[in-house]
C-alpha cells in the first residue's frame, strides 16, 4: 500500500494529464511539450497568487499600476485555461507572450528598466523554446513595440527618456531572435533525424514484410512499426495493447510469454513459433464462424531504458512462415505416406508368397508327376484328380494376377466401367450360390434378405460381382464353423444399400483405421491363419469409388463385422461424385452376433444402425 507522501507526485501528474486536451494524446512529443507547458505556467500563476497577501500585509492596497501588473502576471493562467478549452497550444503560447510583454510595458513605463529587460528576454525565449520561427518573430516585433511604447510612457509620466535602454533593445531583441533561430534549427535537425530513423525502420519492415511490435515486459502491444498487419486486413486496434494476445493461438500463448521472459531476462535475441488470427471465415453450417491463423515465427529482442524519460520495451518482429510450414507438413505427411506404401509393399510381397508359391507348387508338383511315366498313377480317377488340382491351383494364381492388376488400373486412373441395367437381387443370388459350397465346406451359412421384384441398377455389373465375391469371400473365410453371414439389400433413396454381415471374428480398431488401404491386412502375419493378398477391400473401395457410392464398416474383436456398400441407382449420373477411392466410414460394434436362427434379428438392427 502507498504512502500520503507516494501519492501526492501520482495525484498532481493525473490533475496535470486532465488538464491536456484529448489533442495531445495522439502524439507523445506534443502531449509531452502541452505538460510542460501547463506545468510551467501553472507554478507561476501559483506563486503569484500566493505573494498577493503577503504584498497586503506589508505595502497594503495595491494602486492602479500595481493592479495591473497583478492581473497582467495572471496571463500565464488564462494561457492554460484556453489550452484546455480549445487545445490550441499556439494560441496559449502567444497569450503567454502578451502577457509578459505587457508586464515589460508597465514596468519599463514606471522607470523599471532592468525588470522590463528581463520579461522581454523571457517573453523572447518562450517564444524561441515553441520552435515556431513565425511566432519568433512575432515575438521579436512585439518586444521592439513593447519598448517603444514604454520609452513614449516614460515621457509622459515622467518627462525623460531612457536612451541607452532604447539603445541596447534593438540589439539584444535581434541577440535573442539569432538564439530562438538556432535553437529551432537544432531542434529541426533533431526531428528530421527522428524522422529519417522512424521512416528507415518503418520502410524496413513494409519492404520485409514482417510486423513489428513495441512489447511492454508483460506482453503488450505499445506500438506499431510500419502498416505490414494491414495487408491481413487487420487494423491497429487489432495488435494494441492485449488484443495481439487474444490473437495469439491458445496453445501458443504459454510459448509467447516465455518468449517475452526470455528476452527481458537473458538480454538475447529470443525465438518462437505462433499462430496469430489473421481473420476468419464462415464454417460449412453458416451459424458460426471459424477464426484463420497464420503461422509466425517471432523474434524478440530487449531494448532497456536509457534514462529515466524512456520506458523499458521489446521488440518483436513476426515474420509469415504459414507456407513454410505447409510446405514441411507436406513433406513430412508425403514420407509418412511413401514409408507407408513401402511398409504396404513390403508386407504385399511377403503374403503374396504364400499366395504364388502354393498354388505353382502344386501345378508344378502334380504336372510332373503325370508327365513321368514312372510316377503317373495308373488308376484314371487318379489322373483326373491331379489334372483338377492343376485347374484349381491354376484359376486361383489367375483370381491373383487379375486382382493385382485391377488395383493397378484403379490407383492408375485407367479402370473403365460399361454401365448397363440389371437386377441386384439376380447377382446376389448368383454370388451366393457360388460361395455356397466354400460356405458349407467351411461350416458357414449364408442367409439373403431382399425382395425378388427390387429394382434395377444402371452399373458396371462384371465390377458388382467382383465386389460382392470379394466381400462375401471375406465373411466366409473370417467366419469361424458355425458360424452365419447375411447379405441385405434395401433401397435408399437414389440408392441401394447392400450389406455382408457376418459373426466372424470381427475387425480391432486400429485396424479398422486402416481398412481398404492396398496390401494392408488385419492382423497381418507370415504366419497368419487366413491366406490372402490384402488388395480384396481396396479393389472393393476402387470399384465402389468409381460408381460414387460409399462403404461403412460396423465391427469389433470376436463381434463380427457388417459391410454396408451404397451404390446409386444410376452410376451413369455420378459426376463428381465418382472417386478413385471410396470413402469409408468405421463404426466401432458395441453388441455382440448370435449364431443360428436369431442371427436374423440381430442383423436387421445392425443394417438399421449403419443405414
């Protein structure tokens, strides 16, 4: 808590800046020069008013000349009444001026020669400390009348003439208007000097392109250097005082104070990287709008006081590295994702092995032995078993080699789709009855529900059977004996909506992340219990993708998984819809399948949900 005493100075500089007029705050020098001014005048007027009763006490009333050198010593004061009326300080100056000329008058007339010399050189050195050559000069021509008049009072009244005094006021009038001129020439230097600095480092920072800010020790804005905000369309008001802080991002506020502490404290160059809001745009809703930041990197640099009139500041200069930091973003998400397809690739080539080598060992294998005499069976049911292997073995490196090159000719652009009409419900059939023995072989039912009489699609139908055989291959492998998979088609709108649902062994999470991604698979081993290459799904994604339809995944460890594809009626009148790859959307499963007959129910919530 301060002291009386502590509060006086505190209490007299706040009269004093009430006194100011709201003028002067626009520029520090002037406000400065209005304060001394007030200050200057103010403690004159004081003074004078003060010896007013001792002057009573001591020589008693006043006569008529005492009076008025009395009320022409109170000028000062009504130069500071005017000052703050109408803020025109030169007016206030010239009132002052008069004021002591006019004492000069009176006291030059009464025979007072040697105080009326020194109010002319007052009156003279106010005028020459406004750094107005006008009103010096002004100044110089009412000392000159000023004299005269006095000399021609002191004839009337007193019936001689003060020669030498008349004499000695022509050159030292001239002696003060040479000073008052010097000092204004000096002090014309020092401004255009200023001038020449602030215009230099304001010209710096516009041909740079960085903001500079003038900090206080606690982070806020005293001043602007230059008008580089406003090409962001940000406006002084903006950066003063702690609205620049309010702009800083959230998360690099902490990072901003620091950068101010550290350069305050250790007395060197400080760094650090910012987002600023720069401006904002609407969001896809309309109802609110979303602030736009730029990324900074800023450099503080402490600049200590170096007397008791200046301040302590920081300044901090921000330069925009918005595109350089994109630019590193998109580097490093590039070698991510290059990594990633390597990893991908890599992965491919080890599964793919025992995709190839299986398959070519058999052919390979039971070949030989019905080309060699001595190890060709001679029962011919025998024969026909091995050439059937061969077949099999063969048709699965083709399925292989033709999965490879689809996603070639999807990721390639070169994938091209013969729209025709068909029935979905007679191609679902079909696809079920050809996963029908693998499914019973493998102790897996497969269920359909659909209408018979659904409508038509307009669709590539050889790239819809690739994508139901691929899912439905999926469910049967991934669905343990006993186990069931349902196939759903539902129309929605403009499109068909069909659904794989199996109880298998379901998708983890941070697999399903990663769903539809080429060579990926989930819980991908060399050792694996389920065979495959990983390109079924993403062929699934590239085949869907060019129809503009969409895919959404429901499923979860040991709950089975739900494979919903949407396609439109009419993939003809796709547009822009049509992508490369489609989107898909994963849904963790919370509710676990039944087996057997309730599998049905549980499904139509399922299909619900994702729906």
């Amino acid at each position: 808590m301060r002291t009386q005493t502590s509060l006086r100075p505190a209490i007299f500089a706040d009269w004093i800046d009430a006194l100011t007029h709201d003028e002067a705050t626009r520029d520090p020098l002037d406000a400065a020069r209005r304060k001394s001014f007030i200050l200057s005048r103010f403690a004159m007027a004081v003074a004078i008013l003060l010896a007013a009763p001792a002057w009573l006490v001591v020589y008693g009333a006043p006569d008529a000349a005492q009076a008025s050198i009395f009320l022409l010593a109170q000028a000062p004061l009504l130069a500071v009444a005017l000052l703050k009326r109408n803020g025109d300080l030169r007016l206030a100056q010239v009132v002052s001026i008069g004021g002591w000329l006019g004492l000069a008058a009176v006291f030059g007339a009464r025979g007072g020669a040697a105080p009326a010399a020194a109010l002319i050189f007052v009156a003279l050195g106010e005028a020459a400390v406004t750094f107005d050559q006008r009103l010096v000069a002004l100044a110089c021509a009412l000392c000159v009348a000023t004299a005269t008049l006095a000399a021609a009072a002191r004839v009337a009244l007193v019936g001689d003439i003060d020669a030498l005094g008349l004499a000695l006021t022509t050159p030292l009038v001239i002696y003060a208007a040479m000073l008052g001129r010097c000092a204004m020439r000096s002090e014309r230097a020092r401004a255009l000097s200023e001038s020449r600095k602030t215009r230099d480092l304001r010209l710096l920072a516009e041909a740079v392109g960085d903001i500079a800010l003038h900090l206080d020790r606690s982070g806020a804005v005293t001043a602007l250097v230059g008008e580089a905000y406003m090409a962001y369309g940000l406006d002084g008001r903006d950066l003063l005082g702690r609205s620049f802080f309010q702009r800083v991002h959230v998360a690099d506020r902490p990072a901003f104070l620091k950068l101010v502490s550290d350069a305050v404290t250790l007395g060197a160059p400080a760094v650090a990287q910012l987002r600023l809001q720069v401006g904002a745009t609407p969001a896809a809703s309309g109802r609110y709008v979303e602030p736009v930041f730029n990324w900074f990197e800023a450099r503080a640099r402490f600049a200590p006081a170096q007397d008791a009139e200046q301040t302590d500041i920081v300044v901090c200069v921000l330069r925009d590295v918005t595109a350089t930091k994109r630019a590193e973003e998109a580097i490093a998400a590039a070698r991510a994702q290059q990594e990633q397809a390597i990893n991908g690739k890599t992965r491919f080539l080890a599964n793919v092995s025992h995709e190839l080598r299986t398959p070519l060992n058999a052919i390979i294998g039971f070949s030989e032995m019905l080309g060699d005499p001595n190890l060709e069976p001679r029962d011919p049911e025998k024969r026909r078993e091995y050439a059937h292997i061969i077949s099999g073995s063969g048709h699965h490196l083709l399925e292989v080699v033709n999965t490879i090159l689809d996603m070639s000719k999807i990721e390639s652009g070169s994938m091209q789709l013969f729209p025709e009409p068909f029935s979905m419900s007679e191609l679902i059939d079909s696809c079920c009855d050809m996963m029908q023995l693998k499914a019973e072989q493998t102790g897996v039912s497969i269920t359909r529900d659909y209408s018979v009489d659904a409508e038509e699609i307009v669709a590539d139908k050889r790239a819809c059977k690739q994508i139901l055989i691929n899912l439905l291959s999926n469910a049967v492998k991934f669905t343990p004996a006993a186990g069931s998979v349902a196939v759903r088609l539902r129309p929605e709108g403009a499109s068909l909506a069909v659904s794989v649902v199996d109880s298998g062994v379901g998708i983890a999470a941070p697999d399903l992340a990663r769903l539809g991604e080429p060579f990926f698979q989930a819980s991908a081993s060399h050792d694996r219990a389920y065979e495959g290459t990983g390109l079924g799904l993403s062929v699934v994604r590239g085949l869907v993708g060019l129809h503009g339809g969409s895919i959404v995944v429901e499923s979860a460890p040991g709950r089975g998984a739900a494979f919903t594809v949407r396609l439109p009626l009419d993939c003809r009148a796709r547009g822009d819809a049509a992508s490369p790859l489609a989107k898909i959307e994963t849904i963790a499963r919370h509710g676990a399948l039944s087996h057997g007959a309730d599998l049905g129910v549980e499904h139509e919530e399922t299909v619900k949900k994702i729906a």
